[in-house]
C-alpha cells in the first residue's frame, strides 16, 4: 500500500515508517524541516498546511505527530479536524497514533483512565486533548478511522514482541498485571493493521506481555 506517516521523524513515526518498508509498502513521511528522515520521499511542510489533494494520494495516511507539549495540545484536535475533513468521503484510510488516558476502566465506559485519582499530573492535559480527538473522530462515519490507544507504559526502548494482548475500549494489563508496550511491539501492530484492517471506525488498543 501507499502510506503516509506525518511525524514520520518521531519515536512511533520512525518505527512505523520500518516496519512498513519491511513489509513492502510504499511509505511518504511529512516532516516539518529537510533532512529529518532519511531513505523515504518526503512533505516538508507544517502538518496543518496539507491539502486534500496531498493527503487522498495514499491508501492509508498514519497520523503519528509528536504534540505532546502544552503549546502544541492545540495540533491533537486542530490536525485531527483538517485530516477528517480531507479524507471524508474518500477512500483513504486514517490510522491515529492516540494516547491511553482516554481508555475506559469501567465495563459502563463512564469513567476514564484520566479521570483516575492515581493518574500523573503531568500527562493529564495531554490525555485530555487526545480524548477530545478521539470524540471527534467519532463523529465522523464518513471517514474509515482506526485509533490506536497503546498501553498506559508506553516504552520507547523496550524490545519488540510478538506475544501481546488486543483489546478496544477498556483499560488492560499483560499477563503480570502491567499495562506496558514497547514503541517496537505497538509500530508492528499497527503496520499489521494496515493489512488487515479488523478495526475499523474503531479504537483498540494492546499490551505486549512478558
């Protein structure tokens, strides 16, 4: 497939864009500056600036941007909206890269992972943003969505696997009752996602047992 990584130079974005050259999919980053990521053609441009045209090129466009400051909490539902509304109707797929504090821990789905008394402070804003993208996201039954929640203990060093665990809405821990997964484990299951579409307009998420 044709796919499009915009923040192809971020921790997900980079082990996205490998495990989907290896797997023979043709891969465009969107970086914001020249020479960012090497071994792939590029955008160079502010991922608000993309256009329809730019965007419904590929089969699939991965949204892995990095915006995980206060100043740029903006770009999780500003960036969300634009991609929405360039892919409505169209038959581009859009994966996100989404958070875990928006995951349910109730079988109701009334309280969430960020509403917890235990939950760090600060990584609430964030959470907060990436849930108001997946509300939006939600809304829009014209576009074939998939966000992908990884697990509360997102590691960027820890070694990939393929023994983990799926889930959709709820909250989950591995099979020594942590809620981890590597950057490495959470990328190949993405790009498998890629393939075989099992979720889509849905939210899933994983965690890589031991």
């Amino acid at each position: 497939m044709n796919i499009l990584v915009i923040g192809a130079n971020g921790n997900a974005g980079r082990r996205i864009v490998e495990k989907a050259l290896k797997a023979g999919h043709q891969v465009t980053g969107v970086v914001r500056r020249e020479g960012a990521i090497e071994g792939i053609p590029t955008i160079i441009k502010d991922a608000l600036s993309l256009t329809k045209e730019e965007l419904t090129q590929f089969d699939v466009v991965v949204n892995a941007t990095s915006a995980f400051t206060p100043d740029t909490f903006y770009l999780q539902e500003d960036l969300t909206v634009l991609l929405l509304q360039a892919l409505a109707d169209t038959n581009t797929r859009l994966i996100v890269v989404g958070g875990a504090g928006s995951l349910y821990v109730n079988e109701d789905h009334s309280v969430q992972l960020y509403d917890t008394p235990d939950f760090p402070a600060e990584y609430l804003g964030l959470a907060k943003a990436q849930g108001k993208a997946l509300d939006i996201i939600r809304k829009f039954s014209n576009v074939d969505w998939t966000f992908f929640s990884p697990a509360a203990i997102f590691d960027a060093e820890g070694p990939e696997t393929d023994n983990y665990t799926l889930g959709s809405e709820n909250f989950i821990v591995n099979n020594e009752g942590q809620p981890y997964i590597s950057y490495e484990t959470y990328a190949q299951i993405l790009v498998d996602e890629i393939k075989n579409h099992k979720f889509g307009r849905q939210r899933f998420t994983a965690v890589q047992n031991a």
